[in-house]
C-alpha cells in the first residue's frame, strides 16, 4: 500500500507527500500547518531568516500542528572566493538593475556587509528547536552538523539534481534524498558541479538515483497530482515532494496576481535562469528575465545578486 | 490492459512499445525487424535517404518482416531563408571544423548544390510503398500529404515538444502523436518555437499533453525499462517511444565502440547542443562538443551544418 512505506513509517505521517520548502517568503507556517494537518510533511524554507526568526517560526508552528514538519536551509558555498563582494562587479549589475527599481518606484538596496545569514547560528536555532525534520539544498552539512542532528533525533533529508549528488548525499549518512528533476521549480539544488551541467529529466534522473543509493527516494519536479504520483512510485521512489502546486493554496505566502500568473501560466513559459538570483532557478519567464539574459554571465553569483 | 489499448489495437502490434527512428545512419531493417518481430513497432528514420534508398529499404524490411513497421522522415523547414547557403557562413565552419577533419584523416566534404533529400520525392516513395505507418519530426506535413496518407490507409504519427505543437499536431488530423521529454536522446522534434525554448521534461510534458489533445499519445524520453513504461502509462500515455536503449541491440547500426560509449557513459554525461547538425540535440558530452559550444551561435542551420 503506497501509503503504508518506509517513508510514511518513519516520518509518521500517513501519505507519502512532502509539500517543497519555498524560499522569497513564499514559505508560511499556516501552509506548512495545512500540510502537515492533512497528512503530508509540511516545510517551510527558513534560508533568508535569522536564527531568533527561525526560532520564532517554530514556535508558532508548533502553535497550529503538533504533526511532523520540516524546516529547510540552504547549505553555504565553502569556496569564499565565489562570495567576495567584488565592488567592481556590484557597480555594474547595480547600473544593469537601476532601471528596473526606478520602475517600480523602489528604492535600490544598500550593499550589505554580509550576504546571506550566518548558517552556524540559523542551526543552533534549529538543533534547539528540535523540528522532526531538518531538510536542505545546496550541498551536504559537515559531519558534526548531521551528528548532531541524529543525537537529537532530528531526521535529515538532502536534495540532489544529479546521480553524483545522491550518491554523495547517501555516502554522508543523510536519511533521505530527494532526487529533484529539471522541471522542478525554483532553484536547482545542484552542488557538485554547475547546475547548467546538472539538468536532468525527473522521468531519467528518478530511477537513476534508486539504483545507486541505499536510503529512500523522494522524487521531484513536475509532479503536481495523482498521475505523477503513481508515476514516481513507479520510477522507484518512495515519496515525492511537490512544490508549486502547494503555491495555489491560500495558505501560501503568494499574493493573488502569482497566483494568478503561476496557474493561467501556459505550458513552456517557465524557463531556467539565474538572473533574479545568482543561482540556476525556473521560474515564470517575463520581461526582467528576457532583458538581463544577455547579461547572464557578468551577475554575480548567489547570494550576491540574491 | 495495458497491451490491449487503442494504441496496439490500431497499430495491430501486440505490445504499446514503438522504437524511435534513429537519423545517421544508426536505424536498421534488421532492428525494425527485431523489434516489430518481438511485438513492438519497429521503425526507420529515412531522412538522409533518397527516395528510391527508401523504396529498396521498405522492399528489404518487407523480406524481414511481415508485421506493423514505421518510416519516419523530418518535415522540411518551409522557411527557405534559414536554409540559403551563405558563402561567409560556410567559409567560416569550414575553418572551424578543418582541425576536427585532419585530426581523423578524413577529407572535408565539397558544398553540395543542395542540403538535405527532397521531401516530395522521399514522400512519393513512401505512398507507392504503404508503409502501416508513417512517422515524422520537425514539423507537420502538408494537408495533401497526410490525406494521400489516409487515402492508402497508412497511419500518421508527429513528433510534440510542447503542448502547443501536439495540439497542432491533433487539429491537423494526424493518428497519434509523441510527446518527446527533454531527456530524450537525438534531436529535439521541435518546431514551433526554437528547441532552446522548447524544453520540458517528460514528466511535465505527458501529461499536459494528455490533457489537451484527442489522440493517443505515445511518451518519449528518458523511458528505458518496465519502471519508466509503467510510470508513462501512470502520466496517461497508450503507448511508449524508446530509442537509445535500442542502440544497445546487435540489430542497431552502432559500432561497438559507440555502444560501449552509450552504456557505460555515467549518468549525466550526456548534453543537448546544435554543433553537430546544426539542431539542438541531445549526446554523449565530448571534446568536440565542448570546444565546438563557444560557437555554437554562428553556425549554419540544419540541414547545413550537418
């Protein structure tokens, strides 16, 4: 019985659904609470918080379900390098965006002395916090992290673009792997070598990931109802995670005009672009995306142009 | 039951199972045989050939096999000026590609006075022939054409990237139609808006499909075993196209060297890039696609550059 699996025994919850971490405050403890209070695994994606704010989330989720939920962060990049603020690079993506802000009549931000919150101080909030699930992006925790985690009895469960990533993420003791397709929206996860050169299919990447690690699949992108469940049962997994279509509900922290735009989009205009925010993302295509292609190359990367 | 559908109903073949067409070379009679023998449809990409290779080919199949078998043929670019060959274009290739054509010992092909067969004379072949099936890529075929088609009882199947080319694909009267994912092997079929615009993966694309067109569809990309079969059917396809998983079969045209290459190439290896034909295409990555990728905006078109 598909919901009667390793994942729904060990995660506690009796349908196999995770709903994807949003970023950009798309995420909303009454979603996650929704989620969760239905059945699936609610998330909610902390990356832009700080580690009180984080703290703060899981309070008030905590407020609205007593069911199990994940709580998800962005690993950082340890090559320092790729992060130096360059004020050359910032001069001239500041002169590229200048024009867009003037549109909209808001004011263009000050260059920060950080980019990004302290990752070390966002865990502490959530190894005190203890969520039932602690899921991530962007890379692997180091050794001492996802320790903790197990001490605590925190479950882990990490995001892979490409066969390498799951295996690595499965080498590393992680419980759970979400192998994340190219339709996936949002940002591409990918960590171990460019996200351009991780674009793979659900339909071949699924399969791939459960032939090579031993820890349970959850597969990802374009999987927005029954028939792409049953799908990815098939492929293989053993849950899936769907994200955008969670965006339609009112729970969710979209305004009706995303609404609106998201699901009158027609198919093919979403497009993978790291202009918004440094890193490889699908999003809808529109103007801003269209206009700065042309300057791909030369923004800075995340979380900089973030 | 899924080998009792309207697919292997109207195809006469006992199992919902088609083998892509492979371009250059790579089809065979003796797969088609294989795999039309064995219950699936086997077919025949005779784009490169003229017309009366394709009356020979149909005449060799037909000693082979007396079961369902497909003849598949790319649909002309009507634009005639992608197509014109301009003198600075092919000067500039030729001094790109000369290192390639030295390196193997191979001469450099003399500029023909044309690019590409001629459609009408491959179409009037396969008409006198009557093939059961008639397949095509890279566009739809002209009214008269899929007429003479029903006329003499042979059935008709398009190639869709996107949910508007299969809606095209159905108002224009054809059988059946392939919704080809991103993750398949070869070139992208697409023709309404340039490939690079033109990709969803499978999993994204089968079912959107489902939903919009009247035919059967037939899911392709990234489909390679019983799993990936199931999970189309799951996404509402009749039936499934599978093509690099056939390059596996003695009966292929692949060398052993080629074969080796595709199956033990580790996933992700491969890439989609227009430097070998001119469109965008999906392959194994190698040196010559790397080096080739920096000018990949300055060469001609296909047929040209192929």
């Amino acid at each position: 019985m598909w919901t009667d699996t390793e994942m729904t025994r060990r995660l506690g919850i009796p349908y196999p659904i995770i709903q994807g971490p949003f970023g950009g405050g798309l995420s909303s403890a009454r979603l996650l609470a929704a989620v969760s209070e239905a059945g699936g695994l609610g998330s909610f994606g902390a990356n832009n918080l700080s580690a009180d704010k984080i703290t703060q989330v899981i309070d008030e989720i905590r407020t609205l379900t007593d069911k199990p939920f994940a709580i998800n962060l962005s690993i950082p990049i340890e090559d320092s390098e790729r992060l130096a603020i360059n004020a050359d690079v910032i001069k001239e993506v500041t002169t590229l965006l200048a024009p867009y802000y003037n549109q909209l009549g808001v004011q263009f931000p000050a260059v920060p002395d950080r980019f990004g919150q302290d990752f070390d101080a966002q865990m502490d909030a959530i190894l005190a916090a203890r969520p039932p699930v602690f899921s991530f992006v962007f890379g692997i925790p180091r050794t001492d992290v996802l320790q903790a985690c197990r001490d605590r009895g925190i479950l882990t469960c990490g995001t892979a673009t490409t066969v390498d990533e799951a295996v690595a993420i499965d080498a590393a003791g992680v419980d759970f792997v979400v192998a994340s397709g190219f339709e996936a929206g949002g940002h591409r996860g990918s960590f171990l070598k460019p996200a351009e050169e991780s674009l793979m299919g659900t339909f071949a990447l699924v399969p791939q990931v459960v032939r090579r690690v031993s820890i349970p699949v959850i597969a990802a992108g374009g999987i927005a109802d029954g028939h792409g469940i049953a799908a990815a049962f098939a492929l293989g997994a053993k849950a899936v995670q769907i994200g955008t279509a969670f965006l339609a509900c009112d729970e969710s922290g979209t305004e009706a005009l995303h609404r609106e735009r998201l699901f009158s989009a027609r198919a093919g205009d979403t497009v993978l672009s790291r202009v918004f925010s440094g890193r490889l993302a699908r999003g809808i295509r529109n103007e801003f995306i269209d206009e700065m292609r042309a300057h791909e190359v030369q923004l800075p990367q995340y979380p900089v142009q973030n």
